[in-house]
C-alpha cells in the first residue's frame, strides 16, 4: 500500500483504513493477531474503532474492540506503526451510557475520551471521530469543546462522522474565522452501490442514523478537499455477491453498476471488490476506505485494490454508464 499525508496534519496514513468493530464478536481468539499481521505485513497503519463497540451485540458491552486494540499493541509493543483512530458522542442506546444534556455534552465527550484513552493503553488519541452529529448544538460549541481536548495534549486532531456537508461548511467557517484546523477528514458511509435510488431511501434530518454521503456531499468533498474515510466501502459485500445481496444495495442503478464493475474486472484481471474499492481510491478528492473485513483472505483481496489503476473514463463510466 501507498501512503497518503492528510492535509493539515502531520499524519501519514496507509490508503486503506482497517476498520475494527466487529473485533471482539465475530473476530476473537488467534484471528485477531492474524488479521492484524496481515494488513501490517501489507503495509497498512490506520486503525478505525470506537468507543460504543459493540454494546449492540448481546453479552457484549462497549469497549470491546478498543481494549483489543490497546492489547495487540502492547504486546506487539507497536503503538509507534499506527495511526489509532476511535469515535464518541454516540447518541444513546440500550446499555449504553445516557446523557440528558445532550451526547456532545462536553462533560459526555470528555469522559468518552477517558475510557477510551484508558482502553487503548495510549497517552493520545491521533484522529479523534464525533460519531454523530448533534444539529441542536451549535457548531462552534463542538469545535471550541474538541479544540479544548486538543490543546490538553489528548487528541492530536479531530473530525466529524455520519456528519451532513451542509454541517461540515459550518464547522469549516468557523475553523477559519477562529485559526483553528479544524475537521480533518470526514467518515459517512459511501461506497459505488450508493446510487440515487438508494439516497431516496435515506433520511438524513435524524442526527442519530447512519450517513450515507450523497452527491451534494460528494460535491462539497471535491469543491473543498476535506479527505473522506468511508466506512461500508464495499456496501456489505455487494461487490463481492456478485450485486444480489444485501438486499437494501440493491436498486435497479445499483446492479446496473455492479454490471459495469464486473465487465472491468474481467478486463482489468481485478476482483469485483477491488475495482469498486478502486473507483473510491480515484474520486478528485482524498479518499482513503474503511476495510471491514473478518477474514484475511477477504482482506488481502481488498487491499489488492492499491494495485488497480483506473482513467478518469473509467471512474466515470463505473458510475454513470455510457
């Protein structure tokens, strides 16, 4: 893998992300170490977690993929390989912790960082993720409370997840007016199957859904630079189902893509995986996907995708055919 710097920071990152949320569920015992190894030994540095992992799964409680992570680093004494990347301000959930006040509260989000930082057995956390947004707040409290933590020396630097571009202008501005740096890099959920007819689908006035980055949000990506790291970069293995499955990926646009992805890595002597993943790699601005795999054949076939090379014709004619 090559490595991108993130404008505005000092952070020098691998162009695939590894994302860790189903560590401690579906990854557990010797995978862990197997799985780690092979996106190392491939190049890979940047690890993605958060602090409600996975307090969904039953038995489980939050945590569990950061303390894994704190755990391999300490035993492989590597914390100086990787970039560690982890989220909070998740809105409330069953056994999760609740906040009256607000889950961007500054006192929620300070104490988030606590257990995260205790969890992950690190001094700094190097790219710290808000995992929602919270519209009822105004835009430069967030920004003063997390230029509050970065100034305590506890998160280098910071950006917005499942945040709205319309959000992400705000905080912008406010950055620039007040000399900070503000948002780094966003993290929505996008990926090649995300089509028009799936956008229809989404409601994006809940702060507390999951947010699939549209085009006007494409747009504003590519108007200003800010670098995307999505999550859900294959659409749950759309790509890799031969476009049949999940069933929410799949519109009529969506296989239609799928189609066009297929007849390219035919051509192109690429996986169907690693041609959609390709196609995120080449937008106009920086993007650097989330790789959630379970399994270190699947992973080593994404990160395959550093090795497909696509011209802007065939960026283009992926996503709107001929």
């Amino acid at each position: 893998m090559k490595t991108i710097d993130i404008p505005n920071t000092d952070l020098t990152v691998s162009e695939f992300c590894f994302g860790t949320m189903q560590f401690g569920n579906k990854v557990t015992g010797l995978a862990i170490d197997e799985l780690f190894n092979a996106y190392r030994d491939a190049g890979g540095n940047f690890l993605d977690t958060a602090h409600c992992y996975s307090v969904w799964i039953d038995g489980q409680t939050d945590g569990v993929s950061e303390r894994i992570i704190g755990d391999y680093l300490r035993r492989h004494n590597s914390r100086d390989q990787f970039i560690i990347a982890t989220k909070g301000g998740h809105p409330p959930v069953a056994n999760y912790r609740r906040n009256d006040n607000g889950y961007l509260a500054p006192y929620r989000v300070m104490a988030d960082i606590d257990d995260s930082l205790s969890r992950l057995a690190i001094d700094e956390i190097d790219l710290y993720w808000l995992h929602r947004d919270d519209p009822r707040l105004p835009v430069g409290e967030i920004l003063e409370m997390l230029e509050t933590e970065r100034k305590r020396g506890r998160i280098r630097y910071y950006g917005g997840s499942n945040w709205t571009s319309e959000r992400l202008a705000e905080a912008k501005q406010y950055a620039t007016a007040n000399n900070m740096t503000g948002f780094v890099a966003s993290q929505p959920r996008w990926n090649l199957a995300a089509t028009t007819e799936f956008y229809k689908k989404e409601k994006r006035q809940n702060p507390g859904i999951l947010l699939t980055a549209n085009n006007g949000d494409v747009a504003w990506h590519t108007e200003t630079g800010l670098p995307m790291i999505p999550y859900t970069s294959t659409a749950n293995g759309f790509f890799a189902r031969r476009g049949e499955a999940p069933k929410h990926w799949c519109t009529q646009e969506g296989v239609a893509r799928y189609q066009r992805v297929e007849k390219l890595s035919q051509e192109l002597n690429a996986s169907p995986n690693q041609i959609a993943l390709a196609w995120l790699r080449h937008q106009a601005f920086p993007v650097i996907p989330i790789l959630g795999t379970s399994k270190v054949e699947n992973l080593k076939d994404a990160v395959g995708a550093a090795n497909v090379s696509l011209s802007t014709a065939q960026v283009n004619w992926l996503r709107d055919g001929d």
